[in-house]
C-alpha cells in the first residue's frame, strides 16, 4: 500500500512555513513509510483544484483507495500520525 501525504503551500504562506518543520520532522522520523508530495498551488493551480483545495496549507493523506484524512491549517504531528497510520504508513 503506498501512503502519500499531499502538502499544499505556497512561498506566501506564514501558517506553511510553521508546518514545514513538523512534516521535516514526521518524515525524518517515519523513514520511508509514505511520501511527501509539496504541492506548491501557484505553479500547479490545477492539481490544487482537482483536490479543492481553498486555505492554506491543506495536508492530504491518501493511499491507493484514496483520500483518508484531509487537514486544513497548521496540523499538530500527533493528528498526522494518526491519520498515517489508519492510511496504512
């Protein structure tokens, strides 16, 4: 099962540069058990608009059924372990 974690930002956005280091942090410590994809909604304004994405940041956990768990706003890494792990990471 591939769990993937959809990160999108844009350079603009106070509220991302606070969750950048806790996602640094999750996937140092979660070593190869799912993927970052950053999602920067300026340059892929149509990947942000398939996921309907309309506040920053918005973190996306999905795994090969879909979309588990989506988080709008900075997102404590203890919500996020959570949701990787019901994904299956």
């Amino acid at each position: 099962m591939t769990v993937t974690l959809k990160d999108f930002y844009a350079d603009w956005c106070g509220p991302c540069k606070t969750q950048d280091p806790i996602l640094e942090e999750l996937e140092e410590d979660w070593e190869g058990r799912f993927e970052v994809e950053k999602v920067n909604v300026d340059e892929q304004q149509d990947v942000a608009n398939e996921y309907q994405v309309r506040s920053l940041p918005t973190l996306i956990i999905e795994n090969d059924d879909g979309i588990v768990e989506r988080f709008v706003g900075v997102t404590q890494r203890e919500d996020l372990e959570d949701a990787l792990e019901e994904a299956g990471a």
